[in-house]
C-alpha cells in the first residue's frame, strides 16, 4: 500500500520585487510569476491524484495580505478542494502577525469551516482519511519570538537568551508531537524553521543567520516519522540523505532576488509505502516549477574603446527572453554609456533591474622598486614584503635564494 502527498511551501504570493504592472490583468507580473508556479505544483498534485497536501508554512509574503493576494491563494486552494484533496497548512514566520494574539494570514480558511482544508496554527496533530487510507500529520508552525516574550518569566531576556530558549521550547514540542502520533500509521512531520547546515539563499544568509532558532536533523529526523515536510528556507535539499526518514525542504516555488538566481525552485511529491507489517518508507520526487529566471551580466570595460558596444556584445550572448537581467559592468575609471542603446539590446527581457558599475573596491597592491644592482635576496625580500600571503615561506625561500645565488657565484 502507499499515501501520496505534494509537498509545498514558501509560496511567498504577494511578492512584488522586480515586477510591473500588467495592463491586461491588474496584477504585478510577480504576483502573476508566483502564483503561476503555485497552480503549477497544484496540477502536479491533481494530475497524480494525490492524497493530500503539505504546505510546509509562509503562504503569503506578508501577514497582512492585501484582498487580491488572499483571492489569488484562495483561487488555487479552491482547485484542491474541487479534486477532493485535503490541504494541512502550517503557518510560517511571514503568516504570523507580530502582535501575540493577532489573527494569522491564513486563518480565514479555518473560520470557514472547510472540512478538507487545515491550519495548524499551533503544534498538532492532524487526523486524515484519504482515500488511500488514514494518515497522520504532526505540525510544528513558526515558533514567534512573541510567544516567550508575551510572559513575565521571558520578557527580559536578551535575544541570545531568546534563541537559546525557543530552540528548547521547539525541540521539546517535537518530542511531544513524536509521542503522540500512531506509528502504525503513516507519519508526516510538517514544520516551518531553519535547519543547523542548511544551504541558504542569497538574502537568507543576512535575514537569517543569528536570527532564527536554529534545530538539529536529528532533533527532527525520529522514527516515529516517515517524512519531514519543512518549510522556510528556500534552497531545496534533504537534510538527512543517507538515512531515513528524509528531512527535507521543498524550498520556494519561484525566485525571490538575484540571490536564488543559480536554484531550481519546485516542490516534492512524496511516497510513504508500507504494509501489514508496519514497514514503512518515504521517497520524494522533486518537480522543477516554471519560476522566472534571473541573469546577471557582468562585464570590464576597463579598456574598452567603447563601454557600451563592449556591454552589448556581453549582452548579446545570452538568451534573455523573459529574464530579470541586471547588468554590472566594472571599470577603473567613470564612464559614458549610451543607455539607450543597452535597453534596446535587451529588450526581450521581462524586466531589467538595473544597469550599474560594480562598486566592490579592487584594492591595488603598491609595487616595491626594484633595480638591476639588487641582489637576488634582496629582491626576494622586497616581494615577500608586498605579499602576505607569502610570509610564511620567508626564510625557506631566503635559504633557496641565497642557495642560487651562491650556485650562480661559483660558475
């Protein structure tokens, strides 16, 4: 026997970064790039008639969603609903109102009352018939930093202090979650949180890093699970690949900046076979999204007798149909560019972000003088002088040198 499930997360609708607005719809073409990705992962979902989802935590880029980004997610839940496909969401850091006590962006489904649509808003243990049988799905949502700092006892804390005990708080909640669930049945573990050794995306790398409560593998990869669904970092990777259950992060289903620009972004559609006997194992399969590519042109004009044909003929040897492009082009001194006519060489692009001189500083390295009368060591000394990465070596290249000049005395 054997349960399907599409796992999905960090959907991310409301994102507007290097969009426009589209005339023929109303929407940023960003808006319209995400929630293309989303229907995407939902046909995937429909087309193998799976028996539910997970999406694994930030459904919106906000917690305050404006009215066209809730109808747009709502438009792609209905379809699930529609193919009698039973959704759990887990509300992720960017679901999550700051305030203790607000509502969460996606609290409007479970006022609903939809019976195939779930919001774990808090640490659970949600039940399901599918029509290949029960399934169990342990979720583990965001755990805000409000929560700890909402009582007397935590309030003072400092942000060290804060980490420290919601990472105890989270692995304790894990704990109790593994106790809790029916191992004769199959297991999800759903939770959105960072992972210690995660592989980070760009701007994840400042956004997160000394930030976020940070988990082991293996505090989540129990036995008790057959697979860990997570959300919230962006890169897809399975964190526990050379043993089971998989822990894995379906990452985001498009690119957010320049900084994912080299990643695949998809979901998973996940198998848990088991039999009679209670043997159970997951496998995941990771389908590509149709996400918006990036391209990032980098040229030297710093001998260019003419920067912007030089920018150009970069330009041209890329296919940038339907690209984010920004161009940077470096040079040791300003230059005039005929902007015009790099906006004409990329026309094609979906959006150009930019156009601009790379601004990391090339520290140049003063050479020693040096003169025909030097000798050999002296030389050699002067150049390991003008390079640190060389002073380690000094006295074995001296004693080499002094060896040489010695050797050439004697001819």
């Amino acid at each position: 026997m054997a349960v399907t499930f599409l796992h999905i997360a960090d959907t991310h609708v409301g994102v507007e970064t290097y969009g426009r607005l589209d005339p023929a719809t109303g929407l940023n073409t960003r808006v319209a790039d995400f929630t293309c990705c989303l229907d995407f992962a939902f046909d995937a979902a429909i087309e193998r008639d799976v028996d539910f989802v997970v999406f694994a935590g930030d459904a919106y880029k906000t917690c305050d969603p404006s009215a066209t980004h809730q109808r747009e997610l709502a438009r792609s839940i209905r379809r699930l609903s529609d193919a009698d496909i039973p959704i759990v969401i887990v509300v992720g850091n960017h679901d999550a109102p700051v305030a203790f006590g607000k509502a969460n962006s996606v609290d409007i489904f479970r006022i609903l009352g939809t019976d195939d649509i779930h919001i774990a808003a808090t640490d659970c243990v949600i039940d399901l018939e599918t029509k290949s049988g029960p399934v169990q799905v342990a979720c583990l949502p965001w755990l805000h930093r409000s929560h700890l700092l909402a009582t007397d006892d935590h309030k003072d804390l400092t942000e060290a202090e804060v980490l420290e005990h919601l990472q105890k708080l989270g692995a304790n909640l894990v704990n109790g979650l593994a106790a809790r669930v029916d191992r004769h049945k199959p297991v999800v573990l759903a939770a959105h949180l960072a992972v210690a050794d995660a592989l980070l995306s760009g701007s994840e790398q400042t956004a997160v890093i000394g930030r976020d409560p940070v988990f082991l593998t293996s505090t989540l990869a129990q036995s008790a699970f057959d697979y860990v669904a997570l959300g919230h970092i962006h890169r897809h990777q399975n964190m526990n690949p050379e043993a089971c259950p998989p822990v894995v992060y379906s990452g985001s289903i498009d690119r957010i900046d320049f900084g994912e620009e080299q990643e695949t972004k998809g979901c998973c559609l996940v198998t848990v076979d088991h039999d009679e006997s209670g043997d159970k194992r997951a496998s995941y399969e990771f389908v590509a999204t149709p996400s918006r590519p990036f391209r990032t042109i980098r040229v030297d004009v710093t001998h260019a007798v003419d920067p912007t044909q030089t920018i150009v003929s970069e330009i041209d040897k890329y296919d940038i149909a339907d690209h984010i492009v920004r161009v940077i082009y470096r040079s040791d001194t300003p230059v005039q560019l005929d902007y015009h006519r790099i906006r004409e060489a990329t026309r094609s692009a979906a959006l150009v972000a930019g156009i601009y001189p790379d601004t990391e500083r090339i520290v140049k390295q003063r050479r020693t003088q040096v003169t025909r009368d030097m000798g050999l060591s002296t030389v050699l000394t002067a150049y390991i002088d003008n390079n640190a990465k060389l002073g380690p070596l000094r006295e074995d290249l001296l004693k080499r040198a002094q060896e040489l000049e010695a050797e050439a005395a004697g001819l």
